[in-house]
C-alpha cells in the first residue's frame, strides 16, 4: 500500500511506470518474434507473419521509450520533488539533459564539469 501526501502529484511517475513495463515487455516479445521468425524461414507465410508482429512490437517499443524519456524531462523540468531523483539532481534548463546520466558516469565523461556539469 502506497501512502502519499496530500497534493503530491503521482501520475508522471505511474505513467512513466507503465512506459517502462511496456518497453520491458515488448522488447522481449519482439525478440521472440524474431526469433521464431528466423527458425520459420523455410515456410515464407509463417516467418512473414513473426516478422510483421516483431515490427509492430518493435515500433511500440520505440514509442513505450520515447515516453518514458518524455515523462523524467516533464518531472525534471516542472521540479517534482517528490520523486527522489528530481530532488538529488534539480537544476536549471540549461543543465537539463546531462540530468539524465548517473553522476559516477558524468565525472568519467567529463571530470572538468564535475557531476551534471555544475562545477565550472
């Protein structure tokens, strides 16, 4: 049972739940279909229809991603911070997209920025 605070706004994160679920799911279906579709090539009708199904899933995959990346910028950039991440890495437009790598990553790609690029 999840308790939340009066006014906290949950559905970008439930939304971008869902979005992660649906790219999991959908990557490994598409695999799959691949998969059969390629063990199927002797019977061109069955590996047709494997292939035509692991591009639609594909394609949802892609959409399933682009909201999930749609959905950690509208939380980074209108500052929720009830959402952990927002609250550890809240900066200004500007520094908006290096938000998106872990900090141990930004100080190997690049150690004069510092972590998301704040020290200058």
């Amino acid at each position: 049972m999840n308790i939340h605070a009066i006014g906290q706004n949950m559905l970008y994160g439930k939304v971008g739940h869902f979005f992660i679920i649906v790219a999991f799911v959908t990557s490994l279906a598409a695999c799959l279909s691949y998969l059969f579709a390629t063990l199927k090539r002797d019977k061109h009708e069955q590996s047709f229809t494997w292939i035509n199904f692991a591009r639609k899933l594909f394609i949802l995959h892609a959409v399933a991603v682009v909201g999930i990346v749609a959905m950690l910028l509208l939380v980074i950039h209108q500052h929720l911070f009830e959402y952990k991440y927002v609250w550890e890495t809240h900066h200004d437009l500007y520094q908006l997209i290096t938000s998106f790598q872990p900090c141990g990553a930004a100080k190997k790609a690049a150690p004069y920025f510092g972590c998301f690029g704040t020290q200058f």
